[in-house]
C-alpha cells in the first residue's frame, strides 16, 4: 500500500502549521506548499549528501522529527513516511493530531498518484497537478530519444547489491534507454549479486553506486574491486547522486536524465 492517512477529525482548511517528520515528506512539502505554511522540516533537508532542495530549505525550523519536537508546534497536519517509529505515530495520533504518511513508490506511476494525493494533503492540488504535468512532458521528450535499441545495464552497490524487477532503479534504467540484465538473472527487488554472475553477463553499461556512510567499511570493497576495471565490453559510470534517488519523487526526471547523457559520454 502505497499512502496510508489517519485523523481523528475532518480536515475543513487548508493545514497552515504543517510538520515534517521525514526528509521525502520534506522535499514534498517544499514543492507544494508555500513556506509560511511549513512549521517544520528534518535536519535531513540541509544535508548536501542526501537532500535534493538544500537550498530551498534554508531559514526553515528543523527537527530531528521527534514527539518532544513537534508537540510544542501545534500542528494542524504532520506527513511522514511509512518507515516511521509506530509508537510515535500511534501516540500523536491518539492526541488528535492527523497524522499522514507516504510509502516507498517503486514506479514512476507511484510517484504520480503520490505527488497528487500528497498536493490534495496540504491543500494545493493545483500545484500537484502542474508538477505531474511537467513530469509527463519531460518524460516524453526522453522516451523519443531512446527509440532506438536500448543498452544493456547493471547496478552494482555496495555489499554487491543489484536492483531487478519491482524497483524503481529499474524503471528508471528503462526510461533511460537501459535494459536491466537483473531481471533476466531472475532478480526481484534488491538481491545480492556474486563477482562472477557481473563479469558473466558482461553489461555494456555498469553503473556503480558507491554512496556508504563509511567509505573504508568492508560494504565498500565490493565496488571497488579490481576485477570492475578489467571488465571487457563494459562502460562503467557512476549511479545516479544519492540526492537524487535517497527520495522518490519529481527528481526522478531529472535522475532519468543523468542515466541518458551517460548512453552518450566517451569511454573514461
């Protein structure tokens, strides 16, 4: 289930005092509701690493999204994510606060439906309505450049993860004019992959993801190994920037993009 609401009174206004208890629902409501109307953000939406609108968030109040944190700021809605503690989002709602949370989208259809149900939330579906709108025209100026044969591709994480089928990553390859050489090795969501099945299926195109809280952790030597550089046939780049895949949203256009250009840069 993608959305998941609960109040424990009718919502007759449009929410004035929102609080953010996640950094997506952060990035959310920076898109779709006006500022005076955002009474809080998470840390999260001011670190360079993992947030994709810094700068939008600058001069907001930020939280570590924690009860003691938000009761003072007498919200009228708080949005969060499904990943939520429950006993937190349980206690604030027995409180009367309402209380909505997003899921994990793992389609660009998903993330459709979330911005929108997500615009009628804060009370701007007009504005929900525009992003789409944008979304779909960008959308559909890459799918004409990708008529053509699409390259093959892997993902490669640390710890040796891959993304397969039902995952968002591969619905961003296809719309960059990638075919996921995961699903045909029978991957579903996010599976572990061995040195040898990556060299054996030999993709022209090998996107690393080398984004780890410490970079020297034993997680980090799967990227790095040797036998990546030694890959015949393979093109390797980099996966899209943590600040645009950490959340699932209206980036996601702009990390299909990123995927496209790297169809078309030279050989490092």
């Amino acid at each position: 289930m993608l959305l998941s609401t609960s109040s424990c009174f009718a919502q007759v206004s449009v929410p004035k005092r929102i609080v953010s208890l996640s950094l997506c629902t952060d990035q959310l409501l920076l898109m779709l509701a006006p500022r005076q109307h955002i009474a809080s953000l998470t840390r999260g939406a001011v670190d360079p690493n993992l947030s994709y609108m810094v700068a939008e968030a600058n001069g907001f109040l930020l939280t570590g999204g924690n009860i003691e944190e938000v009761l003072p700021l007498n919200p009228d809605l708080i949005v969060g994510s499904a990943f939520a503690s429950r006993d937190a989002i349980r206690f604030l709602r027995q409180l009367g606060y309402p209380v909505k949370l997003i899921g994990l989208p793992a389609s660009i259809a998903e993330i459709r439906d979330l911005v929108l149900v997500f615009g009628e939330w804060v009370g701007f579906p007009e504005r929900a309505e525009q992003v789409v709108r944008n979304m779909d025209w960008q959308l559909a100026r890459l799918s004409k450049q990708h008529a053509a044969v699409k390259k093959t591709a892997l993902i490669y994480s640390p710890n040796g993860y891959t993304m397969g089928s039902g995952t968002l990553e591969n619905a961003m390859l296809n719309a960059a004019g990638f075919y996921n050489l995961a699903v045909d090795m029978g991957v579903v969501g996010f599976e572990q992959m061995t040195l040898e099945q990556l060299v054996a299926a030999q993709p022209e195109f090998l996107f690393i993801e080398k984004y780890v809280d410490n970079p020297d952790s034993l997680a980090s030597q799967y990227v790095d190994h040797p036998v990546l550089d030694n890959m015949p046939l393979s093109k390797k780049r980099s996966f899209i920037p943590s600040q645009l895949r950490t959340c699932a949203g209206p980036m996601v256009v702009e990390a299909i993009n990123y995927l496209s250009e790297k169809r078309y840069e030279s050989e490092p």
